[in-house]
C-alpha cells in the first residue's frame, strides 16, 4: 500500500475516533485478487491489498479495528463496502487487512470501532 493510501485511511480511522463502540466477537473472511479493479459498494476501486472491509450496515469510512485472538495482532480498517452475503459472516476482510492479522480463511475475530 502506498503511503498516501495509508495516510487517508489512518486520518479517516482517526477521524472517528471520538466515540469508541463496544467490543464484539464476530465471524470474518477475507476476498482478494479475484476482485481486483471491480468497484465497491462505496464507488471506489477495491484494491485487495487496502486495509479495507464490508459490512452489512456500517456506515461508508467507519473506522474499525479487527483483532485476531489467534495471533494477537489487530489493524484498523475502514468500511468500503457492502457485505458478507452469507449467514453467519459480518465482516469481510480485504486480504491486505487479513494478512496484516495472520488471517487465514474464516474465523471469529474481535471487532470494534477505532
């Protein structure tokens, strides 16, 4: 990721971080290059490689911090998208954003906003 993409991503995270939500558990996957180019649900270039997510309801440019219980790291990504469109599943992970946790198929993570 470039550095100007990190840096509007960072400020967008930071931006709403005034009010922090609870802490929730939730079911998450990732999806990457087969969606390359496509646009998002927000009009915007998926770029699988983004600190990104989709999520059924969130606003656009909410940010959030995913956590993995398994390897204890987390990264903010903010909401670009609409999804995921399968039972049981709230969050979809770009793979830039499922890697920086050690994602590596579907699992529970914890999630919060910034």
């Amino acid at each position: 990721m470039n550095r100007i993409a990190f840096v509007a991503t960072t400020l967008a995270c930071l931006a709403g971080a005034a009010q922090a939500a609870q802490e929730q558990q939730v079911r998450a996957t990732w999806y990457g290059n087969e969606l390359r180019g496509n646009r998002t649900a927000s009009g915007e270039m998926f770029n699988p490689d983004g600190l990104t997510a989709a999520h059924k309801s969130l606003p656009f440019g909410t940010c959030l911090v995913v956590s993995n219980p398994k390897t204890g790291k987390s990264v903010a990504v903010r909401v670009n998208d609409r999804g995921p469109f399968t039972a049981g599943l709230t969050l979809d992970l770009s793979h830039g954003a499922a890697r920086a946790i050690g994602m590596r198929s579907t699992q529970s993570v914890k999630m919060k906003r910034c």
